[in-house]
C-alpha cells in the first residue's frame, strides 16, 4: 500500500527530535523549595546538595559486644592457647586489660580493636581470649560512615529509606525538598461521562483522567482535575488558561488526531506564543501528541485512547516532569530478556510493544502482549513492560535480546 | 582460624529454613476490608476478584476520526483509482454509502469498517476513498478489551495507574482493598536519643526507626512508631504489647546479639506461646535476627546495625508484610549483569552483597560497594541494589553473572 496523506500531518517528527526541540524551547521557572522535616521527605525530592554537619561516627565505637582490648595482647591467641587478660572498669585500657563493651559504646581510651563475646571465657576478674584480633578489628572508626562536610545526598535525589535514616543519623531534623510540581488534568470530548454519572447509550467513561493521575502521582507530582470540556474552543481554551495559572504543566486528553475534532492543538496555538511546538510525532501508539508551551509551562496533548496517552506521558511528559524537579534521570527499572516471538515494527515510527517479562529456567523472556489497537486497556493489565522497537527496524526477531522497561513487578 | 562458639548461637538456621519455620508457625488473621473510590485506589491491593460488570467497549465504535463504510464498497480502491461512495446523515449505511464518525462514536448499522479521514478526499456529498479497508478495520468491536463477567483485576494485585483506568472504564465506582497493615516499630537501646534531642556524648541518634518507616510506607503499610526502649526487660515488654494490641506486625531493632543486652528475644519469649522460633540466622549482615509470634502476629526482631537491619526486614518481614496484604510475589526488580570484581562470600552463610548496577555499552555491570561493617548507611547510599551470595560459594567471580535486585533505579 503507498502512504498517502491528503490531510493528516505534513510530516511526523521522530521521537528524538521532538523531545530535543521541546527541551530547547522550554525554559521553566524552577519549582519552589519547601523546608519540611526528614520524617515527611520520604519520595520527595533533594532541592540541593546536603553536607554531614559531623562525622558519622562521631566517635570511635565498638561494631559488637564484647570487650575493648589492646590487639597486641591478643597477638597469638587462640583456643587452644588462650590469652589471659585483666578486666577493668576504667575509661582507658592499659596493656593487659580489656574492658567490656556493647555494640555502640565509645572505645575505651588506649584500646584499638574488639574481641567478640563468643570469644572468650571470663572468670571473675580475668578474660580469656579464644582468638586474636587486628587493630581496629570490630571497631567502627570515627567518620568510617562519613565525615564532616562530606555530601549526605545530592540535589535531584529521589529519597529513599535508608537516605532518611542516614539523615537522621547525622542529627539532620529539616531538608530542602523541591515543591511537587502540580500538573493540571484535562480531558476533552464529546463522548465522556464523568465516573459515577449514569451513562447514557454511546457515551464513555472518562478514564484517562484516573490513568494520569495516577502516573503523576508515581512521579511525585500533584495531579489538579480540571473536568471534561466539551469538544469547544472556548470550553477548552478556559479550562487550558485555568490550568496554565494554578499548575506547572498542563496535559490534555483527547481531540489530538487531525480531523475536526483536532481542538486542542489549535486552541494552544491561539492562545499564545510559542504555542504548540511539536505536533504529529513517529510514534506508535500516540501518533497524534502535540507538544506546547505557554507561559514558558509545559502542554502536553495527548491522544484520548488511553494506551496511546500512556506512551505519550511516559515519552514526553515522564522526563519533564522528572527534570522540573531537577531529576537529570531516573529511569524505568530495565531487564534484558529474549523476545518469545517475532513482532513486526513500523519503519520510520518508534514502537512501544507492551510485554509481559518472566524469568524461565534462570532466563528472562519477554511475550509480546497480542494486541490490535492503542484503546485496550487489557494490553496493559496482561504486561508488565515495555520493549522499544526503533524506527529502522522493520520488526524484531524471535530470541533477540531486548530491554524491557518494567512498569509492574516481573512476572511469576 | 578455628570457629570457636563457646557463648553465642548454638546454630545458625539458613535463610530458607528460618522461613519456613516461620511461615509455617505463623497464622495470622486476615486482614479487614475496606470499600474504597476508585480514586483513592492507587497502589492499594485487592481484596478480591473484580469482574467486569459491562462489555467494553459496550458498542462497536470507531478507532479513529474517518468515515464508516461497507469495508466491501471499498474494495480495489486505491490512490490512484479511488472509489466513490455517497454521504449519509443517518445512523445506518447502506450499500455505497458513508457517514462521518469520530474515534469512540458508535459504529453505524450496516457499516463494518471505518476509512480514516486523511485516507480520503470530499464534495459536497461524496467521499473518494483512496484506500480499500478490510471488515473490522479502525473498529474497536464489542467486548474486545473485556466481556460482562471476564476477571478485571485479580484479587492480590498492587493497582497501577492503568487499573484503576480500566476499573473507570467498566463504571466501577468502589473497589473492595485490604487494609493497609499497621506496623509497630521499637527501637532499643540504652544509647539511642530521638532525633532532635541534644545529642550528649557517646549517644546516637536512632536513625533505625525512619529507615523502618520508609520501608513499610514502600510496601503499603503504615508505621505506628512505639518510641525507645531502655536496655530494660519491663519497657521493652511494656511496649511490644502496646505494639501487638494495635498493630498487626512488630518490627523491633537492637538488643539481639547475644550478649548480656540480648534483651528483646528474651522478652519475647516470656511474653508468650510460641514466642521466638527461629533466633540466630546464617545471613551476613543480620546474623542476630529473631522471627517471634505473639498473639498469631509476627514479631520481627532485628539487629541495630542499619544496613543489617534493612536485610532483616528485607529477607523477613517484606514477604510477611506482602503476604498479609494477600500478595503472593511481588518482587524488586532484578537485572542480570556481570560483577566488576572477584567477591569474597562465607561458606554457610548467604552473603546480601550491595551493589552499583550500571550500563555500559550496552552490558549491565554490578560493582561491590566496598565497606567494612554492616553500621554504613553510605554502603547503602552508594548501591542501588544488592547481589546474593549464596551459602554454598566461597565467593563469586569477577565477570560472573549476578542477579542483581535493584532497591534504587539503574545508576548513570
């Protein structure tokens, strides 16, 4: 079949490309920063570097129960030929003495290693060690974990349990945490009934609201609804103003393809400068994306079918809300898997294949989830990734290696 | 050097062992069920089964923006010998004719396929087709992404932004999850001071209680903290049951070696039937774990060490927490890649190596975040995710391949 477009798009632009002449367009104001305490920054994001106030240990600490000793005095002990040493209660170990301690405790002054309660016998005022030990053996050296003015966490840090606690550990009580970005949710169409509306004959519930919601959300950024517009360019341009000043990226569904219904794109067009800088990208699903800005905030237009609105947030507007956030990368957890059979590709258009990856006898394979349209969300609940199939390949081989890019748990 | 235990753990149980004794002892009540909004559903897990109530897509409707045909009318048409057909205004199509539809409008009677729009030209009251579409082309049929009555989500699923989409989809308003389980979190130690307070000499902050927090919020659970407890049998007591009067697991961290401060297992123990059942573990970090039950909840009791007590939780409570929740697998995300340099592992023991795992030219590579002790939270902070080694390997192999399970994303 030859390719003709009477009306479509004059040309598509490849992936690449749009995302390079979105990112030179867009020149965002820099989110917010908030002070909040550590015990409220779990998921939220560094806003700047954070340097140890102390070092970590603070002090020169026993890692074990047992008993601070001199190592020289343990030189050549062992089960079968003990050393004896003297118990002492003092803050300082002499030559001779050991003095217990617990996981924690400050070593004792003059003492340099730890020998480990299991290994040793004790009599009223007499230790018997069973082994020897080195300098510095079970001792955790003052600044071992880091030392003052060292960088705890760096800015554009997603935070993690253990940073928390590393935090914490430091006497760190407040972080500087980047604001969440907000991002305002419309959808568009005649055809939409909001959830819960009794659903007259022909009419769809608006789904993808929920499904960039929720993508937002996974991101660390606040999702604002601002309803279904009518398939109207006032209706639409209102709802887009109305999200341009209260958020900080806007993302439409619906009304992207180009007949009349193709709205949105026209809408952004009119309401300003530089308005939609990309539209049309080689891309399947999500062919119909259009990338705009306005008010130097991010739009971005999105196909009302909800796997190719999926891809269309997970191409473009994924990586800039994790850059308005300061976020350079965070990518998809990735597994190198063999494709379980041949799947055709579309030259000249990125592909985004949904798979289901699975570990197989110490080997992880990737089943191309059988899918027709961009519509069903079945092709998403049956995956748990996705493989990129790139714009020269005609298709991809059966027993290839791919990446997939998880989205879900892997597979039993 | 000789092993010698003459105090100490009499045996070590392995890692598989510890569970299934635990898992096997352990019988826990379900948890309640909670009716919940859709919207309110993201990341939460199903309680049970939900099937679709309506056929999606409830009508045959149009995949795209174009005109519905007879797809036999269309036959042989090409770009350069297109085909006439006749508009019409109704909602049926009868032989030669066409009607205008937009994607997700209701596929008009008669008609079976749908033209899309840039593959046609218009007259006032004709369409040329340029193309020949085949009986069901641009339709999404009846049912196609799910029939009345099919399984949409599982009972024992994470929802993801795309479930939630779908359960809107089918009009799904409430969606029955599993209460989220309450975690009672100790902390024990004579040493320890609540961040914030004026640290005096010789103490340390506890961290443990933030790095536990966050670990439980990641799986869904919500942390009840129950403060810290004195190296004392009576406070220690005192609050494990506060704990297990209000929560449905206990997590505890310090007082577990085995020294005089081996306070908590002992507790335990006294408390009730079975108490501890497995104390003392073949894993390194974590060695001095305790896996008790109380009242038919799980009692974990892990070391003070951080990172020790992360692999704790990791190999312990996480599957427990999971499985209370009704998940039977919900693994981390793993990547197979070559490790940089030769490990050492201890022969009896499974060894949680942390690691860097990274891409380079195109090959995932895994390099040991070197560290001496199990106290470095910057061994944490520097590993995005942790090999196994297992107990019958004396170390693993540079350029041997490792699984490695990814607690961050991938690094640069």
């Amino acid at each position: 079949m030859v390719l003709v477009r009477l009306k479509g798009f004059e040309k598509l632009t490849n992936v690449d490309e749009a995302l390079s002449i979105f990112f030179k367009a867009l020149k965002p104001k820099r989110l917010g920063i908030q002070r909040i305490l550590v015990d409220d920054a779990l998921g939220r994001v560094t806003a700047e570097d954070t340097a140890a106030p102390v070092d970590l240990p603070s002090f020169d600490r026993s890692a074990v129960d047992g008993y601070a000793v001199r190592a020289e005095d343990t030189f050549a002990a062992s089960q079968f030929k003990p050393k004896t040493l003297r118990f002492t209660q003092k803050n300082s170990v002499n030559r001779g003495q050991a003095r217990q301690v617990w996981t924690g405790n400050p070593l004792p002054k003059g003492s340099d290693a730890v020998i480990m309660l299991e290994y040793t016998r004790t009599t009223r005022n007499q230790l018997q060690t069973l082994i020897a030990v080195t300098p510095g053996e079970n001792v955790s050296k003052k600044s071992e974990d880091i030392s003052e003015g060292e960088i705890v966490v760096r800015a554009g840090m997603r935070l993690q349990p253990y940073h928390i606690g590393f935090l914490a550990a430091l006497g760190i009580i407040y972080v500087n945490v980047v604001e969440k970005p907000k991002v305002a949710i419309l959808s568009t169409g005649n055809e939409l009934v909001e959830l819960g509306k009794k659903p007259r004959r022909n009419k769809i519930v608006n789904s993808n609201r929920f499904v960039i919601e929720g993508l937002c959300r996974e991101l660390g950024a606040e999702p604002v609804y601002l309803g279904i517009a009518k398939d109207d360019e006032k209706d639409i341009g209102a709802r887009i103003l109305e999200g341009l000043e209260d958020a900080d990226v806007v993302v439409t569904t619906g009304g992207t393809s180009v007949g009349v219904a193709d709205l949105v794109p026209i809408v952004v067009n009119k309401m300003g400068k530089p308005g939609v800088v990309v539209h049309g990208v080689a891309v399947r699903p999500g062919m119909p994306t259009a990338l705009g800005i306005l008010k130097s905030k991010p739009i971005f237009v999105l196909s009302g079918n909800p796997v190719a609105a999926i891809v269309g947030f997970e191409v473009f507007a994924r990586p800039t809300i994790l850059r308005l956030q300061g976020i350079e990368h965070e990518s998809r957890p990735v597994v190198k898997a063999q494709l379980a059979k041949r799947v055709a590709g579309v030259l000249g258009r990125r592909v985004y294949l949904r798979v289901k990856a699975f570990e197989k006898a110490g080997e992880f394979v990737a089943e191309p989830v059988h899918t027709k349209g961009s519509s069903l969300y079945s092709s998403m609940t049956r995956a748990n990734g996705y493989v990129v199939i790139p714009e020269d390949r005609e298709g991809l081989e059966k027993g290839e290696t791919v990446h997939v890019h998880l989205f879900s748990s892997l597979a039993d």
